[in-house]
C-alpha cells in the first residue's frame, strides 16, 4: 500500500520534476554561455646542471633542488615584470602553474589565459626570460671568479718575480763569496 502512495504522490508531482530538471538545465546552459573561456598552454623545460666530477644521488639530488628552485623563479616578481615588458600587458603569478614531473628533470609549465594566443605567448616568454636571467646570473657568476682568478694569478705573478729577485740576489752575493773565496785559495797557494 505505501508503494502506491509513494506512486501516486510522484505521478501527482512529475510536472514540477520535469519543470525543475528543464530549469537547471536551462540554467546550466546559460551560465555556460556566458562563462568566459580559459585556454590553456603548456610548455616543459629541461633543467640540466654543469657536469660534476662525480656521478652520484647527491648529484641527482642537486638536480631536483634545482628544478624547485626554477619552479619557485618562475612566479617572482622579477620574471614576471620582465615577462610583462616583453609582451606589453601583464602577467600575474596566479595564471602560472609550474610543477616537476615525478623523478625527472623536467618542469612543467602550464598557463592559464582568456585568449589562446596569449597563454602560449605568456608560456613561451616566461621561459625565455628565465633562461636569460638564469645566463645573466651565470655570467656574472663566472666573471666574478674570473676576476678573483686573474687577481690572485697576477698576486702570484708578483710573489713569483720578488721570489725570482731574490733567487738572483743570493745567486750574485754567492757567486761573489765564491770568487772572494776562491782568490783567497789561489793566493794562499
């Protein structure tokens, strides 16, 4: 008996079912339609160390630190404000989503943009950026030790000559005191 209550109620109500099911579609479509699409692009970049003269799990260790580290670079303010001034309009650090593939070297770099060209312009040129600001720091880097280098070599270089004057001085004062000694024998004999 219940079963046919539960029946009867649901054959009384079916058009109100109906109309709510037709609603929330309707509703669901239009919301659809005016919702702005978002395109997205993605790019991968390899990140590579210098060679070591080692090949260890510390090594590989380095190298996943330094894949984080780059993920971290991507979204400061520095390569985002570069990136902004390449392309002529801003970047924001919430259109970015930059994550490590799981035991690899590898980033990927997935950004978020209304308009399909500008998310892979914005993918590109943050990757660009980030490889030259990363040469930049690397060149500075090298130079700065070159110069250290070159300081102490030319350090050296002077200690090498003072070291070489010397050398000659004690050579002369002792090839005096030979030919001294050596006069005094002969006239001893």
């Amino acid at each position: 008996m219940e079963i046919k209550h539960y029946l009867g109620m649901l054959q009384r109500w079916a058009w109100l079912l109906a109309i709510g099911l037709i609603l929330g579609g309707l509703g669901s479509y239009l919301f659809s339609i005016y919702q702005p699409s978002v395109y997205q692009s993605s790019t991968k970049l390899l990140v590579i160390r210098a060679p070591q003269s080692q090949n260890s799990d510390l090594a590989y260790l380095a190298s996943q630190q330094l894949a984080q580290t780059f993920i971290q670079l991507l979204k400061t303010k520095p390569v985002l404000d570069s990136a902004s001034a390449q392309l002529g309009y801003r970047v924001n650090a919430s259109q970015i989503k930059a994550e490590q593939l799981r035991d690899t070297q590898v980033i990927t770099l997935t950004v978020e943009d209304n308009d399909s060209g500008r998310a892979a312009a914005i993918a590109n040129t943050l990757v660009a950026v980030l490889v030259e600001q990363n040469d930049n720091l690397q060149s500075s880097r090298y130079l700065a030790s070159e110069e250290s280098l070159r300081a102490q070599v030319d350090q050296v270089g002077t200690q090498i000559d003072q070291l070489q004057e010397q050398i000659n001085q004690l050579t002369t004062e002792n090839v005096q005191e030979q030919i001294a000694q050596a006069e005094s024998k002969i006239s001893q004999l």
